[in-house]
C-alpha cells in the first residue's frame, strides 16, 4: 500500500511539474505551446532547475536573451543548472534570468564582467568585442558543418579559456549551437549577393559581420536582438540573418515570407562564468561547474538533434515562406565574404590561430570521406 501510494505521489508531482512548465514557457514565449514541433514538445524535462532548495549557500545569476523555454538557448541554461545543483548537492542554486530581463547581450557581459552577476550566454559574436579571440568563430564560411563546429568547440577549449578569461575576465562553461544563420527578408527572395541591394539588412554590433555585408556590397544596420521584432514591425530593417528556429520560434516569418538557406556563419553561444566568481568559489564548487558545464554542452547537443533544421524548415513552410537555395555559393557569395579575412587575423590571435581551427576542421573533413 506505502508503496502504491509513494508511486502514485510521485507521478502527480511529476504531473504537477510538467504542467508548471508549460504555463512559464507559454506566459512569455509568443509562440504557442500547441505550436512547438512534437519533438520538442517530448523534450521538455520533467527535471525542474527552479526546485533546487532556496537554503543554497551559493546562489548565481544567470542572464539570457531568450523569450521560448524550448530553444536550444535555454535548454542549455536550465540543464546547467540542474546538473550544478546536483553535483554539489544543492550547494549551487542557479536563477535563470531569461528574455533580457538583465539587459541585451553585450550589457549582460559587461556586468558579468564587473560582478553585477555571475552568469551570460551570449552569442559568440557579442562576446568577441570584450575577447577578440572568439572572433574566428564569426569568420564567414571557416566551418561548414556540425560536426567542424563541434570539433572546434571541443579542441579549442583550454587554450581558447586561457585567452578569453585574459583578455575579457570570463571563462566559458559550457557552449550551445544554435544553427546556421539564413537570410530572411520580407521584401523579395535572395538568391545572389546583388539581391541584397535595396534591402535594410540587421546585423548585430560586430564588427566582422558588418564588413562580411560590405563584401557583398550593403551597408547593414546593427541592431541588439531584442529589439529586433520592434524594428521589423516598424520596418527600421527589412531583414537580417538568423538560424531558421530563432526565425519561426520569435515568429519573425510572419514579417518576412522570404528566407535563403545560406550556410555563411553558424550561431554559437558560450556560457560564461565571471572569472573572479568562479576563483571565489571552493575547488570541489568549481569542479562541480565545469562537469556540469561539460555534460549540459553534450545534452543541447542531443537535444539539438531532436529538434533539427528540417523540423524548422518545415514549419516555416507551412506558415507561407518561402526557402531559397542560395545560387553558386562557394564562387559568389563564399569567395566575397572570405576577403575579409586577412583584416581580422590580428584581432583574433593572428594567423595561426586560424590555422590552427582550419586543421581541425579538414581533418574532420577527411574523416568524414573515409
């Protein structure tokens, strides 16, 4: 009977956590929790991050630009924070401040930097003005493929720490990836670099994806994320560039019907720690965050693959956009973008940083022809 009734609490708690859930991700996510793909809807973790005790001595503050529970932005936020509750048994509470409450991306490193909180996941591009080394992530067309993206993330990470926590005073955690950044507009297909003519293309505040628009022959304008879909509705841009799930789950498709399946740049995000927090903290607490850290990167990873481009690319279909194939990309719009190059080598390290990535990346190449 004690044992009925033990399974049976449990199940109307889980029932009960679930539930609760859904009710955040529906009070400030514009979409529907009816509209998320069946595969992300199987994902959601009935693991809750917020139950971790209030009694925790060390409690961090972890900022992000992301208005949907879902997205792979936030499941490696919240996975974070369950697995650095665990691992030092509720000794580490994280608070997960989500869709800017503490400010955009760029104003959320800056006071992580000087303490104002603990923990940012910014993208990889509003990092690199405070740590330039990052910047080869947002060199146009370095990688092309996940499994490049992934290889660099990994093998790059210590050497690439050392430098980041020199340079900004942060140290990265853990990564997420987004995906590939397409072109969306809601004036006319893209096909061509020419075709951008005429069009008020977004960019964020990057220097590097500024001049990669130059190239192609546009001036863009920069503009934080979360003002975005004020500025498509008020028609201050016309478009700009973004990973297709960022661009159906913000419902930026229902201002732009048009979006090119280009593969320039793939959107990362770092989870960062304040460095002089993180030295705070007891050895075992630090040992701690970086397991957690390590393990919450490899569940997005899976997570992502639950929830690929083609669930995405669907959906937007569906609502009435239309995807272009970009036309001969490797001899227009790849061998444009990659002129700007040699103007960042020294920003990010030199050349030999870049040329340690890339033979990371044909190396994952060649394997992946064997």
């Amino acid at each position: 009977m004690k044992s009925v009734f033990s399974k049976s609490f449990l199940f109307f708690c889980s029932f009960l956590m679930v539930i609760g859930m859904a009710s955040w991700a529906m009070a400030i996510d514009p979409v529907k929790l009816v509209d998320i793909p069946k595969a992300c809807e199987e994902m959601v973790n009935p693991v809750d991050y917020r139950d971790a005790p209030d009694t925790a001595k060390y409690v961090i503050r972890l900022s992000n630009g992301i208005y949907s529970r879902w997205m792979p932005q936030e499941i490696v936020c919240e996975r974070f924070a369950e697995l650095a509750a665990a691992y030092t048994n509720n000794r580490v509470k994280v608070k997960i401040y989500p869709a800017s409450q503490l400010g955009d991306e760029i104003e959320c490193v800056k006071a992580v930097q000087i303490g104002s909180h603990e923990m940012t996941l910014p993208a990889t591009n509003n990092l690199a003005p405070f740590a330039p080394v990052v910047g080869f992530f947002v060199l146009p067309y370095l990688m092309a493929s996940d499994e490049e993206v992934k290889a660099v993330q990994d093998e790059t990470l210590d050497w690439l720490n050392e430098k980041v926590i020199a340079q900004a005073k942060v140290r990265i955690i853990a990564w997420e990836t987004t995906g590939w950044r397409y072109l969306y507009n809601s004036k006319k297909e893209i096909k061509t670099p020419d075709d951008l003519k005429g069009l008020k293309m977004r960019v964020p505040k990057n220097a590097m994806m500024i001049d990669t628009y130059k190239a192609w022959g546009v001036t863009p304008i920069p503009v934080a994320w979360a003002e975005v879909y004020n500025a498509l509705q008020q028609k201050v841009i016309d478009g700009g560039d973004n990973p297709i799930i960022d661009i159906v789950g913000t419902k930026f498709d229902a201002l732009c019907p048009y979006v090119t399946s280009i593969h320039y740049m793939v959107l990362t995000h770092p989870l960062l720690i304040s460095e002089k927090y993180f030295q705070s903290l007891p050895k075992d607490i630090q040992a701690a965050l970086v397991r957690a850290g390590k393990e919450a990167t490899e569940f997005t990873r899976w997570w992502g693959k639950i929830s690929e481009e083609k669930v995405w690319i669907a959906k937007a279909k569906a609502s009435g956009v239309k995807i272009t194939a970009p036309v001969n990309e490797q001899n227009t719009w790849m061998a444009k973008a990659k002129e700007i190059w040699p103007k960042y080598y020294k920003e990010v390290g030199g050349k030999e940083v870049v040329d340690q990535v890339l033979k990371i990346v044909e190396r994952v190449r060649a394997e992946k022809k064997k």
